[in-house]
C-alpha cells in the first residue's frame, strides 16, 4: 500500500490482561503520533478473544492509561467511528465465515485433532508446534463433512504452503526488506474450538474492515508477519504498511542487559504514576526509546512530538530503559511546572493530610520543587519536620562554612535570646537575625546559618535554609530542638 495513497488509520489493540506495561505504551504512542503527524486517524480496538487471560477492570485501565497519556482515540468503543463493534468479543459472528471462505479456497482446514495423538509421519515438524498431530492437513472432502455432521469438535487451521523452498517476503518500515521461509512457520489455529478467533486472526480480519493502513507493533511480530499477509492474499486484500518496534530492554544492578521486566524496576505506567512521575515526562521519555529526532533535543510537549515524528527516525537496535535518564527527564518536567501546579501535584503525595504541616504547604512546596525528581521522594525529604533525626556534633563541622562544634555552641549561645524574644516568627526576620550577626563577626552568612540548620533539622542537606525551616516548624517546636542542640554540644 502506498504510504500518501489513502488517509493514515493507525489502530492500538490491547487486549485487557492487566496494567499497561510501557511497552504497550509505546505502541500506542508510536502509532498515535503517526496517525496525527500525518493528519490519520488513531483507533482503540480492545482485542478480547482470549477469555482466559481477561482481567475484571482491566478495560477501564486502558481507557484511564490513554486519557492521562493524552494520547486521545478518534475512534473505539467508546467513539464510534462507522466500523465498529470495536471490542473483539462483539464482533465473534465475523470471523468464522472469513475462516470458512478461506477453506473453500484452499488456504485453510479444519482441523480434528487431539493433542494427545501421534505426529503423522509425514508432518513438518512446525504442523506439529502446537501440539497438532498433522493429520487434518489433506483429509478427504467427504470425511470432513462426516466429521461436521457428527458433532466432532475442530479448530480452523491457516494452511501454510509447505512447497520445497517455499518463503514470504515483505518490506517493513524500520527493519527492511525481511524473507521467512515457509519451513518455519506453522499452521496456526484462526478459529478455537469455541468459536472465539485467535488474535493473529481476528487482527488481520479487524485491520482489512476498519481500513487501517500502516500497523505499528514489536519486533517480536516480524517473523510471524508472512502468516498475516498469506491471509491477506488468500483473500484477495491489501496489505498494510507494517512498522515493526525494536525491543525494550532493561539492565540490572550489575549492568546485565535483558528484555525489560519487573525485576528491573516499574514497567507498568500505573506503578510509573504512583511513584511519582508526571504523566507527560513518562510519555516524552517513552517516545525516544527507539525514536531520534533529527537533533539532540530531548524535551518535547506531545504536540512538538506530533510535529517531529517521522517513521524515517525510529531504530532498529533495541532500546535500553534508562530509569536514571527518566528521573532526570521528570526533574526537568517538575522544575518547569507552575508553582501552584506542583504544590497540588504534590500535596497527595506528601502524607501530611491533617497535620501542622499541611498549613504550612505554601512554604514547604516551593522548597521542594526544585529538589524532587519524582513526587514519591518527598515524604522523604519532609520527614526531618516531622521529628528531628538523631545525630552527632561532628555534623556542626563545616570546611566550606569554616564551622566546627565549638563555633556552632558559641553561635548558637549567642542567637539563642535573639530568636527566644522575636515576636515575629517568620523567615524574613529570622534570617535578618542571621545577617546581624554575620555583620557583627564579619564572616560570610554561610557560617551563623550552617549551626543553626543543622539544630533544628538535623541533616547536613535539606529543603531551604534555617529560616524557611524555622518558620514551617514554629517558634515553640524551633527552640526545643534548638535546646537539644545546645545540649548535644555541651
């Protein structure tokens, strides 16, 4: 099919066993972003055929994944576009007589075997993949239709054509001109015992009657793709353009590289969300595994990714799920948000519901905003205002600052009154305290202040300065950890 010849329908077809793993997402973002990049339309097809695997919710998963993603649907279940039902198990009536056609052409057969049967001992050995035995390949007209007319369970089976040398070859947009050889390829079962097509079937039957025109998917599909396009064939159909994704891949702790899984971190964008990424960090990241825009940018709006993307760009090698890379990209995404966005965005994820500190939010959120790569760090690095952390005098050494324990007892002696009598308890007049008594011992602001955090925190880094700190805690809560310094210093 010619890629400019007709309008570009995409399609993304989960079938809804679980959570969206970023794989999936990927496709789905891959083939959304070539829909709208070329003015196509993108459709949502829940591919249900296999019953077995279904997961209770797992359908509303995929609509709230894509939502969050905004990787929008023109058309699917829920926006019919005039080629629905656009969930597989509505569509069950379809599919046998495509299966049945292709029978009366040759291309198919029905299929009674029992797996628990002896191979025939003709069989290719890749009849025999699925557990079938090999004997219904050229059965005889008449005792199929006994067969039939007995009631013996069957399954439809796709007939490869098993001539000497036989191969299929077709053309993908990422991977190239690809030749399979017709040996290795089995004769995969198109209809189950239950009526129900299989998915291999049931897509390339959905494809021809929505009108898609390019299929995004894995990698793991080139080598079945000469099945799909036998059945196009039998059929008399057009082929579509195939774009076939390269792996994602993830290492581990000691740098081992494997096809991306749990044991490597959060796969699923669900688990992604709740740790604390922004959902348009995840989808940026996502777009560049395996996709390079023609410069280094790295950081795109998914309109600047509509715009950029070009099949011509996406590689063939796989591609390697930096987590460190996305934490940076996330970073990126939460320092550029509005302040009033990541303070709500935040919030949730803070753990300060109904506490002191929840007034306080509109001072603490801007301290953090800047110190978070994603939002599950922070109940973390608010645990400090909670309760103060023990340590040791040894914190109260600081080379750059030029501070050690028995400057910091004298420093903080000497402040101790001034913050006892402020009345008013905010950060503005308690650094104002802090510059006086710089400029009373001529010594950078970095010395009196380096004490006085440490006391009342407790860390050697924190989110702002003693003075924000300071005013989050309140005077009362500031002075008796200020008094639990003095002591520890003796």
């Amino acid at each position: 099919m010619d890629a400019n010849a007709a309008t570009v329908r995409t399609r993304f077809a989960p079938s809804p066993t679980g959570f969206m793993h970023v794989g999936n997402l990927r496709t789905a973002l891959y083939s959304f972003l070539l829909a709208k990049s070329r003015g196509g339309t993108f459709v949502l097809r829940i591919e249900d055929t296999d019953q077995a695997r279904y997961v209770e919710g797992a359908t509303e998963v995929i609509y709230a994944t894509l939502a969050r993603a905004g990787l929008i649907h023109d058309e699917g279940p829920d926006r019919d576009g005039g080629f629905g039902p656009y969930v597989q198990s509505q569509r069950k009536h379809l599919y046998l007589p495509y299966a049945e056609e292709l029978v009366r052409k040759g291309a198919a057969y029905y299929c009674f075997c029992e797996k628990t049967e002896e191979p025939a001992a003709d069989a290719a050995p890749a009849n025999v993949a699925e557990g079938c035995p090999g004997h219904c390949r050229d059965l005889a007209p008449e005792a199929v239709t006994a067969k039939l007319a007995a009631g013996t369970p069957y399954v439809i089976r796709q007939k490869i054509d098993r001539t000497a040398d036989a191969a299929t070859a077709y053309d993908d947009a990422v991977f190239g001109h690809i030749e399979i050889g017709n040996d290795v390829l089995d004769d995969q079962i198109l209809i189950k015992q239950d009526g129900m097509p299989t998915y291999n079937f049931a897509n390339v039957i959905d494809d021809h009657l929505m009108h898609i025109t390019h299929v995004v998917r894995g990698a793991e599909y080139l080598a079945s793709t000469p099945k799909y396009n036998m059945l196009y064939r039998a059929f008399g159909w057009e082929i579509p353009n195939y774009v076939h994704l390269p792996l994602i891949m993830g290492r581990d702790a000691e740098g081992n590289i494997a096809k991306l899984s749990k044991r490597h971190g959060s796969v699923s964008f669900e688990n992604l969300m709740q740790e604390g990424y922004l959902p348009e960090a995840v989808i940026n990241y996502i777009a560049l595994l395996g996709w390079s825009p023609k410069n280094d940018r790295e950081i795109f709006t998914l309109p600047e990714l509509i715009t950029a993307f070009k099949v011509e760009g996406l590689n063939r090698a796989p591609a390697v799920f930096d987590y460190d890379k996305l934490l940076w990209m996330n970073a990126e995404y939460l320092k550029a948000m509005p302040p009033e966005a990541f303070a709500a965005a935040a919030l949730p994820f803070a753990g300060v519901a109904g506490t002191t500190l929840e007034a306080k939010w509109n001072i603490i959120a801007p301290l953090l905003q800047q110190r978070v790569g994603k939002l599950d760090e922070i109940p973390g690095k608010i645990a400090f205002l909670r309760e103060l952390p023990d340590y040791g005098v040894e914190f109260f050494t600081n080379k750059k600052s030029k501070c050690n324990p028995d400057l910091a007892r004298e420093i903080l002696s000497e402040l101790q009154p001034e913050f006892a009598g402020l009345q008013d308890w905010n950060t503005a007049a308690i650094n104002a305290i802090l510059s006086k008594c710089a400029e009373k011992r001529s010594c950078k602001l970095g010395l009196p202040m380096w004490p006085v955090r440490i006391a009342v925190s407790g860390l050697l880094a924190t989110p702002g300065g003693p003075g924000e700190i300071m005013e989050i805690l309140g005077k009362e809560e500031s002075l008796r950890r200020y008094d639990l310094a003095l002591a520890k210093l003796g």
